[in-house]
C-alpha cells in the first residue's frame, strides 16, 4: 500500500473500501493525514480535496478534515482550495 499516494483515484478508491469494510453508508469526517509527505501540495488542493468534496456532496462523508500537519503546508492548502 503506497501510504503517500494523494491521487484521486486512490483517495477515491481508499474511502470507498473503508465505508465497505465498515459496512456503512457514510462517515462522519474523512481525514487527509501527513500532507507534507504529498509530492507536492498542488495534488492536495487539484486531486485529494476535490476527490473528498465528490464524497461529502453524495452524502457518503459530512466533513473533511486535515490532520498532522506543519502549518506552512496547511495554511497553503487553505489559502488554495
């Protein structure tokens, strides 16, 4: 498993098998961890984050979230999406 791999078809393909595994229809908060392993921030605000909001607007996830963070990339990825 490329623990890193921020792409949208991974994040995509990483939710759908968790709310599978869970057997749910949705999740509460979806959390993107350690966004300062991404090749570059440009894939969190092009690819991880519009991949997560397609969730959010299905009814699968309520919010997302950033987690485990330096604020340099955080602020970044706020000020970009």
């Amino acid at each position: 498993v490329d623990m890193f791999n921020f792409s949208a078809v991974r994040v995509t393909e990483g939710v759908e098998d968790s709310l599978k595994r869970l057997q749910v229809d949705y999740i509460d908060i979806i959390q993107v961890h350690d966004i300062e392993f991404a090749p570059s921030l440009d894939v969190i605000v092009n690819e991880t984050l519009p991949a997560l909001e397609k969730f959010v607007t299905a009814g699968k996830a309520k919010m997302i979230g950033i987690t485990g963070y330096p604020l340099g990339p955080l602020k970044e990825v706020l000020e970009r999406s």
